[in-house]
C-alpha cells in the first residue's frame, strides 16, 4: 500500500452521515487520498460542497453526470468502472440497511451500488441506523451475506441514537474506521506486493537484558512483537532480513535470519558487524540506557539496603546513523509517555534518522507486551498518525512509508 493511496467513501443516507466528515478527515491524517460517492438520500443531510472542500475532489453524486461517459481515464472512459478500478478500497459510511440490503442482493441503480458491483477491491461497511432496523433478520441476513462475500462490516456500537431509542445501530467510532481500512489494505498488499524484493532489511527487536548478577537482569516490558511483525511483513514484500534480536518468547519469524542477542552490547556488535549488507534499518528494539557498572560474578544475597552504580550503555541508534552507507535508510523507535509529539520530533533531529516511529507506551491496550499498536511517524518533512491497529498492520504502514524514503534517499546518493 502506498502513501496517499486512493481511496473511495461511499456516503448514504442516514443521520450520521455527518460523521463521515470525520471519516474523511482521519483517513486523510492517516495518509490516505479520500474520494467521496454520495447517494441522493446522503444529500438531504449534506451538501456535496463539505466533501468536495476537505478533499479537493470532485463529489459523485449520480450515475449520470454530463461527463460520466465520457471521461478519458486510462482504464475505461466510464465514470464508474473507473472509479472502481482505480480505487484501493471502497468504504461505506454510514451504511443504510438500504445500502446493505442493494450490494446484498446486486441491486445497481445508481453510482454507489453499480461501482460496488463494479470493483474487485476490498469493501468495507461502517453501518448506523434504529436499532430495531439493526435488528430486523432481513437487515441481519443482508449482513451475513456481505461477510460471506468478503465484505468487513465495522459493527455498530450500542448508546443513544438519533431516533430517540437507546441500543444498537450507532456507527462505530471514527477511528475503528480508520483502522478497520489500513487493517484491510496491509492484509491485501502484503498478499499482492513484492515492493522489498532485492532490498536487505536490519531490524532488531526484543528488550535487552543487563545483568546485575548471575540470576538477576535489569531488563524491559518490550515483548518485541513489534519488531517481528517488521520482519515478518518485510519477509511477505520480498525483502532478506536479519533479525537482531533480543530475549523474546516468540517463534523466529519464517524465512527471517535471526541472530540471538541479550544485552546492548552484543546487540550493538550484531547489529555494527552486519550493517554494510543492509539497505533498510529498524531498531525497533528496547534498549536498556543503563547498565550496572559492576556485575557481580556471585548471586547478591539480600543483606540491608544495596545500591548499584549505573553507567550509560552504547548509544546504537547513534552509532548506526554514523555508520552507515549514504543510501541506507535508517529508521527509529521511541516508547514515549509525556510530550509524545515535541520529544519525538527532537529525537528525530538529535539521532539523525530518516523516520521515527513514536509508541505511545501510556494506552493500557497498545504498546509493550500488547498486540495492537499505535503512534505516530515522524520524517522530517510528515507528521503521521498511525491510528490503533494490529502490530502487523503498523508495521506495514512503516514499510510503506521507508519504501518512499529509500527511493529519495538512494537518488539522492546516485547524484
Ligand atoms: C431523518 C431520516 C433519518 C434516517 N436515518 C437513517 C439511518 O440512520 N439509517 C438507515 O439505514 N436509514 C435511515 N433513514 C432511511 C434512509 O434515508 C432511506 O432508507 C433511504 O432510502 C436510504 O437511501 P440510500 O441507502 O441510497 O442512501 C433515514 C431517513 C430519514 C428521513
């Protein structure tokens, strides 16, 4: 999936259609090109004009526009099989049970469901309306249908609704929308791109350990899923991978090389020794800033209070950036808690790298030993909200974004 990827939201008519202005919103912070279908229902709750405002396109509102046949598109002069070949996924929101009930029976009356028909790309449906309309088994059939067919429906949440009834049949939140979309695209294109082919990818991963003694560590709640979800999803787009990783409980990712490591300074030897062969590089490791100066070489024995010196660790993010072949791409990870945004974006600019990946750490469902993920990704140029997803899903928004990076930065070593 590639940056500013197009994308089309079908609009219907139901109250939360002005929600969908949202939608389109955080689609477009999270990197994506929204193009807005409405049907005649959606415009008695809005005028075409907000849409086309916020996304500087055109708004299509019928089947048979002045133009719709005649419209010189590479792939077919026929507004709708155009917009349905050139689209990576078509998103419904709100969905009408009436929307529902057309894809589910192949009704093609006008734009919306003839371009539903009309494409091969991924749909998903964010549905609103009464609870009662939620619940009626046509509406529930029609849902189950859609699934069958492939279609992800993002379910409604339950509370107030416009009608006055409280229950289900509220459109889900903007931002499971969102995620709902990137998790959809990361799962096609990393069945169908082979964008890292010939590209050699360095990542580590995992939390480092630094012994206090024989037993015991100074270690972190990284699960280093992260970094092999990086691995295993660059491993999917073609690219070779070594895989520097720290003490994790996970299976060694398919057809990855993984090198073992436990404390920052093998890791830091690791990854030194094999940076020449590598074009891409992400630490996503957690690595430990301190280590104890002394280890002792015998089990400490609890005896009052102890206090152990500490003394900084290699700065391998640093050591890497200086390292490394003018054309390879060096991308970072910092866990944030505070000022997420301002301490990232001076990082970036402190280390030297071409993108930073900002865990927010302080969710209590995303972050360390967690499976979803979100955060932002820092260039010096962008600032990208990467919304709530799957580890695997991020990690393909990451890969998509140092795909871009590395053809800049390798035409720039080239001149
Ligand atoms: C004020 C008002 C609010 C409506 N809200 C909804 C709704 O939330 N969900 C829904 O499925 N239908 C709702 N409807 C009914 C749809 O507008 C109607 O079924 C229409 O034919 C949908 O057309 P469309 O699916 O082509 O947009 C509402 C109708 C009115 C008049």
């Amino acid at each position: 999936m590639a940056e500013h990827t197009k994308v089309t939201v079908g609009v219907t008519g139901g109250v939360a259609a002005y929600k969908a202005v949202e939608v389109v919103r955080h689609l477009q912070d999270a990197g994506f090109d929204p193009h807005v279908v409405m049907t005649a229902s959606a415009e008695k709750f809005l005028q075409p004009l907000t849409f086309s405002a916020i996304t500087n396109h055109k708004v299509i509102t019928s089947l048979w526009s002045e133009d719709a046949g005649a419209m010189g598109g590479e792939l077919s002069g026929i507004e709708h099989i155009n917009e349905a070949q050139t689209t990576a996924a078509l998103i419904v929101v709100p969905a009408t049970a009436n929307i529902l009930a057309k894809f589910a029976h192949g009704i093609a009356d006008d734009f919306l469901t003839t371009m539903y028909l009309a494409t091969t790309a991924p749909v998903i449906v964010a549905p609103a309306m009464n609870v009662a309309m939620w619940q009626h088994p046509a509406t529930q059939a029609n849902l189950a249908t859609l699934r069958e067919r492939g279609v992800t429906i993002v379910e409604p949440g339950s509370g107030y609704l416009a009608c006055g009834m409280t229950g289900g049949g509220r459109l889900a939140e903007e931002s499971a929308i969102v995620a709902a979309v990137a998790e959809v695209l990361a799962k096609h294109s990393s069945h169908t791109t082979n964008d890292l082919a010939g590209e050699t990818l360095l990542v580590t991963a995992g939390g480092t350990r630094e012994p206090i003694d024989p037993v015991r560590f100074i270690g972190n709640r990284s699960s280093g899923r992260m970094g092999y979800a990086i691995a295993q999803q660059a491993r999917a787009r073609g690219a070779r991978v070594i895989l520097v990783s720290a003490p994790t409980s996970l299976p060694a990712p398919e057809g990855v090389e993984l090198l073992p490591v436990t404390t920052v300074e093998e890791m830091r030897e690791a990854a030194l020794k094999r940076l020449p062969e590598a074009s891409m590089v992400v630490m996503a490791a957690a690595v430990s800033d301190y280590r104890v100066s002394e280890v002792s070489q015998q089990k400490l024995k609890r005896n009052g209070p102890r206090t152990l010196t500490l003394e900084p660790t290699a700065d391998i993010l640093r050591e890497i950036v200086a390292a490394r072949k003018p054309e390879t791409l060096v991308v970072g990870f910092a866990a944030e808690t505070e000022n997420i945004l301002d301490n990232g974006r001076a990082k970036l600019t402190r280390k030297g790298v071409d993108a930073l990946v900002l865990n927010d750490v302080s969710g209590t469902t995303t972050g360390f030993d967690s499976e979803r993920n979100a955060g932002w990704l820092l260039t010096v140029e962008e600032t990208i909200e990467l919304p709530e997803s799957t580890k695997a899903v991020m990690a393909d928004r990451i890969l998509d974004k140092a795909v871009t990076l590395r053809s800049t930065r390798s035409h720039a070593a080239q001149s």
